[in-house]
C-alpha cells in the first residue's frame, strides 16, 4: 500500500548507520517534513504509530490542509521539500537514489491511489529523479497522506513561480553537461554549492592518475589520486591548499581513503604515475624488485566525472616539485627517477 507508513518505513530501512537510531526519532523527523508544525499536534507517543500504520493521521492530514489554507499549495509543497532536503543533508540521514527508487516501485504497485495522482507523481518520478528527487519524495509523502483522507483528491502540478526557497539548485550548467554519467553521480551534482565546486576546481590539478589493465575485461582502468596532505604539508602550503580543504572535499565525498599504497617496482617493468603532459617513471636493475610506499586519496566516481566535464588540466609545476620530493625519498634505494614528457614515454 502507498500509505506514509510505509515510506516511512522504506526511508529507514535506506538509513546511514550514524543516522537515526530508532523508527520513532525517525518518525520525528519526518512529520516535520510533512507538516511545519506537526510536533505541536502529536503526542510523543504517537511517533511510533505513524511509523507503524496504527495512526493512519487523520490529525496530520488536518494540520497540513491549514498549512495548505494558510501558504497555498504549491509553497506548501516546495518547503516540504526544502525540510526533507535540510534533515537529509548531504545525504546524513538517508541514501537518497535507493529511496527515490524504492518509493517509485512501492508507487507502480500502488491499486488504490486516483488516476491523476498515479500519473502525476508517474510524471513527478520522471521529470525530478536527476535534478529534483526531494520534490518527488515530498509529493509522495503528501498524496499518500492525502489520498488516505480525502475520497475526491487530484494530482496538482506544483507552481514553479511560488518558489521562495532553493533547494539544492542544480549548476544547470554543469549538470546539461553530465547526461551521459550515472544517475547517482548526476543527483551527487546537484548537491554541490558553488563554493565547493570552486574549491574542487582549485585542487583538482594537483591530481595524478595511473592505469592498469584488467585481463577480465580486456580493458584499462584509470585511478585518479591526489598525494596525502599529511605527508606533503609543505608542498601543498606552497600551493595555498590547507588541511580543511583537503577535509572538506573528504565532506563532500569527492575524495576518499588516505591510506597507504604500494608500487612495486622490478627490472625491465618500469612503474609510475603521470598528469596530462608528464610522466614520473621509477626503474631499477636490480633482480630483486623494490616496493615503494606512499599515502594518498582516491578520487571517487563523482570527482572523476567532474574533471571531465570541467576539463580539469593539471598543474605541471606541482608535480614536478611532487616529484622532487618523491627522488629524494627513493635515494639509498636501487631505484631510478626520472620525470618525462608523456609523448616521450609513449
């Protein structure tokens, strides 16, 4: 059945394990979303029985058709999707494309809902998955609340000029350029504020990447990696980029791990990295292999696409002091270093 109980329940059941720790807090919350002010209406012990069916929310359903009565319905509807997009922040609480994708397939089962809103929120799921799913969740949440009270209820399309508060607005600009990726990295687009983006365009030449070959696919795959602040703390000083960057963009989940890596380096097998013009190569020979270790981030799928729809070029001079810093750390080992030109290499 497509009741609030029920999305109540699949919104926890997707929850983030530092999230709600019970059905009731998550109740909470989420009658926020639903109504302004529906904790001034509902008993504390309540919370559970919403989450559970028993109160099938006849008392809600009045409190939001006031809200209704006193904004109008489509500023109603944008504020509830503005409170689901502040309580999910950053996708704290909840995985936001399992949600999304859970409440469409609870929907598509749904018998009992009036054509209109069937089809509405058909075209809703449609029109805002990529670029607006907290405005899908939040209809969802309202006509299965409403359609349990009303007999005569319709599908409203929600008045775009009513809009007062932005939620999670799209740079439009990048996200017409990301229609070929993944639905999950088009949505983690969206969440990302112009200042983060910046901070991601001001680091992200300071990436380095290698390639390795998968023997099960035949194909090669490409690593992307930004070398540990830790480690390097002069040099990214030199380069203006400080330990909260560096935080902020693990927040923003556009870098991840920070741990240790090994390279293996054998005689006639020469290893490396390299950015878009150079390559740093290391060699020996030596019969016996070398293991070098060094300590960086990975960048994950979401900051790989961006750097291809920014057309992210990077920043020779830094890694070329990188490198420097890298040959003194290899001296005493039978291990050669050299920085070449990627047409030199090739």
């Amino acid at each position: 059945m497509f009741v609030v109980s029920n999305l109540f329940q699949i919104i926890f059941q997707n929850r983030k394990t530092s999230s709600w720790s019970n059905p009731k807090s998550a109740s909470k919350d989420l009658l926020l979303v639903i109504a302004e002010n529906a904790h001034a209406y509902i008993s504390d012990t309540a919370f559970n029985k919403y989450f559970s069916g028993k109160n099938k929310g006849r008392t809600l359903a009045g409190v939001v058709q006031d809200e209704i009565d006193e904004k109008g319905f489509s500023e109603y509807l944008f504020q509830a999707e503005f409170r689901l997009s502040q309580i999910n922040y950053k996708e704290n609480k909840f995985d936001l494309v399992s949600v999304t994708e859970e409440f469409f397939r609870l929907l598509e089962q749904a018998n009992h809902l009036p054509v209109s809103v069937l089809i509405g929120l058909e075209e809703s799921y449609q029109n805002n998955r990529e670029t607006r799913p907290y405005l899908f969740l939040a209809e969802c949440l309202y006509y299965a609340l409403a359609c349990d009270h009303q007999s005569n209820i319709v599908y409203q399309l929600p008045d775009a000029s009513k809009e007062t508060q932005i939620v999670s607005k799209p740079l439009e600009a990048l996200v017409s350029k990301a229609s070929g990726y993944s639905r999950r990295i088009i949505q983690e687009l969206n969440q990302f504020s112009e200042e983060e983006l910046r901070l991601f365009q001001r680091i992200a030449p300071f990436t380095f990447y290698d390639e390795s070959y998968d023997e099960l696919s035949q194909t090669y795959n490409t690593r992307y990696q930004l070398i540990s602040h830790a480690d390097f703390f002069d040099l990214f000083e030199k380069y203006d980029v400080s330990g909260d960057d560096i935080e902020e963009l693990r927040e923003c989940r556009l870098i991840s791990g920070g741990g240790h890596h090994e390279m293996i380096v054998e005689k006639g097998e020469p290893s490396g990295f390299q950015n878009d013009n150079m390559v740093l190569i290391f060699t020996t020979k030596s019969e016996e292999r070398t293991i070098l270790k060094y300590s960086a981030f990975h960048l994950t799928k979401t900051a790989q696409a961006l750097i291809e729809i920014l057309k992210v070029e990077t920043n020779d001079d830094f890694f070329n002091d990188l490198a420097d810093m890298l040959k003194e750390r290899v001296e005493g080992l039978p291990v050669l270093a050299e920085v070449v030109k990627v047409e030199d290499f090739e």
